[in-house]
C-alpha cells in the first residue's frame, strides 16, 4: 500500500514537470496574454488588467490592431483609476501615433473628456474637432458638438456656444447627451438675454424628455424667463 502511494506521488511529480518544462517550452502567446488581460479588465481589476496590458506593449514589437488594443485599454484603465494625466498621455500616443488604428476615434473622444474635466478647454476642442474632421461618420458626432458648446458656455463665448449647442441639438442619432444639450442651449440664451428663445428650448426639453432630471430646473428656470419678459401670470404658473 505504501509502495502504491509512493509510486502516484511519484507519477503527479512527473507530470508536474512535464507541465512545467512544456510551459516553459510553450510560453503563453500575444493572444492568450491579451485575453487575460481582458478577462482582468472585464472584472474590474484594472490595476492587474493595466499591468498585463503594458507586459503586451512592451514584449509585442508588431504594430498592429492588438498593440493598438493594448495601447487603448492600457490608458481606458488607468482612465477608470481615475488616473487622468497618465491616461491622457497613452490615449495621445494612439492619437498622434497610430492613426490607421479603430481605436483612434475613440481615443479622440476620450481626451476631449479628459481635458473639460481638468478645465483644459482649448485642448479639449481640439481633440474634438479633430475627431469631427476626421471622422465625419462617428457616432460621437452629436456628442462632441455638445462637449465642444459646453465648453464654450463655461467660458462665457456664448455665441460659439449656441453654434455647437444648436448642432448637438439638430444631431438626435448620435448625441448622448440630448437632454443635456437642450438645456444647455437655453441656458446660453438666457444669458444673453433672449429668454423667448430659452422658454422654447426649456419647453422642447419638458416635451421631448419629461423624464430627465433637467426637467423640474426647466420648470423653474422658465418662470424666471417669463418673470424677466415680464409676463407675471405665466411666471407664476411655471413657478
């Protein structure tokens, strides 16, 4: 019995180093590699996922869709860490660098988020009219005329703001932030003190997106306008 035991002991170390010398025979492909970075990444262990996909980087010298890939989820995780400057940094070597790359685009699009957050607006329309150039058939179009009037408004260029602020309204098929973009535009005009054009825009929201959170501030900020056009009754019925 003994001897029998010694003997599958024996057969499971061997088999042990048969695994381990294949292993190190056949190490673990660019593509496996890959996939367990992106099982990593789909789990939300970024910070593994992230480090795995710099191993890629590092050791795949083709440039091809899978560095991109690399490349691109590299910076999207250290985006979701929150580590914005690095992320920017890779996002920006895609942009400028791998331009044949399907990641590209949205790369683009993700430094424009990146910099309206740290309040760096000229760059982040730069990103975003470069997207717009380049890409004129992106699903980000509507988006970006939205983030790009945004910034404008922060800014006080009211004008500019209602320019793009008034395409990321007319662009419904590929605008995110549709409700967003509305009010945005109203709020614009109720600086500039057209309140007749913000009450019509204030009032498109409240039609088209009963539901949004932005439509009780609609609500409120309508009386105001109406207060303003000095129409009292309307106002206090809005208020």
């Amino acid at each position: 019995m003994i001897i029998r035991i010694i003997m599958q002991k024996s057969f499971f170390l061997f088999l042990i180093s048969i695994l381990l010398i294949s292993t190190a025979i056949f190490p673990q492909t660019i593509s496996e590699k890959f996939s367990s970075a992106m099982d990593s990444y789909n789990s939300r262990h970024y910070a593994d996922a992230q480090k795995m996909f710099e191993d890629i980087i590092s050791d795949y010298g083709i440039e091809d869709e899978l560095y991109a890939a690399a490349r691109y989820y590299s910076a999207d995780a250290l985006l979701k860490m929150g580590k914005k400057d690095e992320a920017a940094t890779g996002f920006e070597f895609i942009a400028n660098n791998i331009i044949w790359s399907n990641f590209r685009e949205e790369s683009l699009y993700n430094l424009g988020l990146i910099y309206i957050d740290q309040e760096r607006y000229s760059k982040s329309r730069a990103r975003l009219i470069k997207l717009l150039d380049e890409y004129e058939q992106s699903e980000y179009t509507g988006t970006a005329f939205y983030w790009i009037g945004e910034s404008y408004s922060r800014q006080n260029r009211l004008q500019d703001a209602i320019d793009f602020l008034e395409r990321a309204v007319n662009d419904k098929e590929n605008n995110s932030y549709k409700d967003y973009s509305i009010y945005t535009l109203a709020t614009v005009y109720e600086k500039t003190e057209d309140y007749e054009s913000a009450v019509k825009y204030y009032d498109q929201l409240l039609s088209y997106y009963p539901g949004s959170k932005l439509a009780l501030p609609a609500h409120i900020r309508i009386g105001i306008c109406y207060f303003y056009l000095k129409d009292y009754q309307s106002s206090i019925l809005e208020l």
